[in-house]
C-alpha cells in the first residue's frame, strides 16, 4: 500500500509552521510514497518551497482558491493508493501514517481519521477552555471515542482516503469549508464532513474509521485561544452545518451533532460546576464557555438554514 501525503499552504507567514510539517512526514516510521505540497493562488511561496524542497512534489492549486480546492488538487496529483491530508500548522507524530495505513486492513475501509492533540502557542491550555470545544482550534474533543471505532466523519486536518474514493465522488465541494474570503472574515469549516458522508451515502457499504493512535500535534495561536474565537468559530460552524444539512440532509448532517448536544455537553456542564464546588474556578469558566458556545453554534445554524430557504438553498 502506498500512501501519498498532501499538505495544503496558502501563506508565507506560517513558513516555519510548514518546514516542522514536512519535518515531521519525513520522519515518518513508515516513509510515504511522495510528499506533496498544494500552495493555494500563491505564485511566491511555490516557488520557495519547490527551492527548499526539491525531493517533494510542488504544486499550485488547481481549483478554486481555498483548502476544498487544494485537497482535490493533491488528490489529483497523487500517485499512491492512499491520500493522506496533514495541516500545515500540524506536527505527525512519528508513527502517524503508519496508524493511517493499519486502519485501510478493515474491509470496506475508504477513510481513516487520526486523534488530533492542542499544542497551545501559550504554553499550556486556558483553564475556562472546554476539552468538549478542542474542535473549534481543529483538535479531537471529549465526546470522541477512546479506541478505534468507526465514525460518520474524520477531522480534515488529519485524515486519509483511498485516492480513487475521493476522485470517484467528485471530492470536496469548495462552496463548504474555508477559502480565502473565510480566512480573512469568518472561520468556517465542514468540507471533511460533507464528504464524508457523501461518501458513505454513495456507498452505503464504505467504512470510515477513528484511529486514535494516528496522533499529530496541532499549533493553537494566542489569538485562537481567546474566548472571542471560541465564539466566533461557534457561530461559523453553525452556519457551515446549514450548508452540510441542505447538501445532505439534516438526517446524515447533524445525527452526530444531536447526541454531541444532548449528551456531551450537559455532562461537560456538570464536570465543570462539580469542578468550581470543589475549588477549581476554572471549572466555572468552562461550563459557561460550554453554554455560550452551544447557544453561538445553535444560532449560527438557524441564520445558516434561513439565509438558504431565502436564496433557494445551496449552489
């Protein structure tokens, strides 16, 4: 099995960022088959990297701008079976693919998502930050499973697929997701999830598995540690689930999402109040920060669907 591993870039300011991601896919256990690189519409840093990085495979986006775009330009380019998709602000462990690759072994397998730790710019995790909210700075969250299991979606920022799935299903829509303009404004997010269960909607036999020991790192800025973030990301990802919802159905599009609410967060809510009786302060901060970003999340959903109903529903 030969996997091929696609780090999408769009930016200069995160080259040291992106020189410990390729760092770290080289010092893979398991070496890939390629490595390559997808800059997004950025003619200069392509041209950096392919100075720095002769061995890789060095290309610009061949789509629309933004990450839907430049995952199906390295899908498209890729040669091996596998396509494994890393960020660029992310840090694999060495015996991430590896991990990836084990998980393909299960019949039926078409994706493989890996667990994804915070590594805070700040030296250490925001007691009123929620474990529930790691996802809203890209990062497994509680309410994951423990072990390998199989799952509706996997996290983008660490997952793979075999090639010919992504390509066969007309891999990921760029009307969802982030793009430049979501860069530069609104944080949005949910191309990975689409997909995914446009995937197994296609194939109700394909099987999408969390691979826990397929760890990376990934980088949390200062800035993405501040509750204004939390909020803002809440709000983008409820209007991004509108979009999957009306892509999908709300019945594939949020079945997750409605045992995360129900579930998961009343019981964060609890541990964090415990947590304040007990002495912990901070306990108090994440059970409000739980509230809030549900109630943003939630609001976000209902512009998200009413802005749809009233342009028609999605292009």
């Amino acid at each position: 099995m030969k996997s091929s591993v696609v780090i999408c870039v769009y930016t200069e300011e995160r080259w040291d960022d992106i020189r410990e991601a390729v760092e770290s896919v080289r010092a893979q256990r398991r070496a890939p088959h390629e490595l390559i690189l997808v800059v997004d519409h950025n003619p200069d840093l392509r041209l950096k990297l392919k100075h720095e990085y002769p061995d890789a495979i060095v290309v610009a986006n061949a789509h629309d701008q933004g990450l839907s775009g430049g995952k199906n330009t390295g899908a498209e380019i890729a040669t091996g079976d596998i396509v494994a998709y890393l960020d660029d602000d992310a840090v694999a462990a060495p015996g991430w693919l590896e991990a990836l690759e084990e998980g393909f072994q299960q019949p039926g397998t078409v994706g493989v998502g890996g667990r994804t730790s915070p590594l805070w710019a700040t030296g250490r995790r925001p007691r009123w930050f929620p474990h529930e909210f790691d996802w809203t700075v890209g990062c497994s969250y509680t309410g994951m499973p423990a072990r390998r299991a199989r799952v509706r979606n996997v996290m983008g920022g660490n997952a793979a697929f075999r090639r010919e799935a992504v390509t066969d299903a007309g891999g990921f829509r760029s009307g969802i997701g982030r793009s430049v303009q979501g860069r530069k404004s609104r944080p949005l997010g949910c191309e990975e999830t689409e997909f995914c269960i446009r995937l197994t909607q296609r194939s109700p036999e394909a099987v999408i598995w969390y691979e826990p020991a397929a760890l990376i790192g990934h980088k949390v800025s200062a800035q993405r540690s501040r509750f204004a973030y939390l909020r803002t990301r809440c709000y983008a990802e409820g209007l991004s689930k509108a979009l999957v919802a009306a892509s999908v159905g709300a019945g594939d599009g949020l079945s997750s999402e409605r045992s995360y609410a129900t579930r998961t967060l009343p019981l964060g809510v609890l541990r964090g109040l415990g947590a304040a009786l007990r002495g912990d302060l901070g306990g108090l901060g994440r059970a409000g920060a739980i509230v809030v970003g549900l109630a943003w999340t939630t609001w976000g959903y209902v512009v998200g669907t009413v802005r749809l109903k009233l342009h028609g529903g999605p292009s």
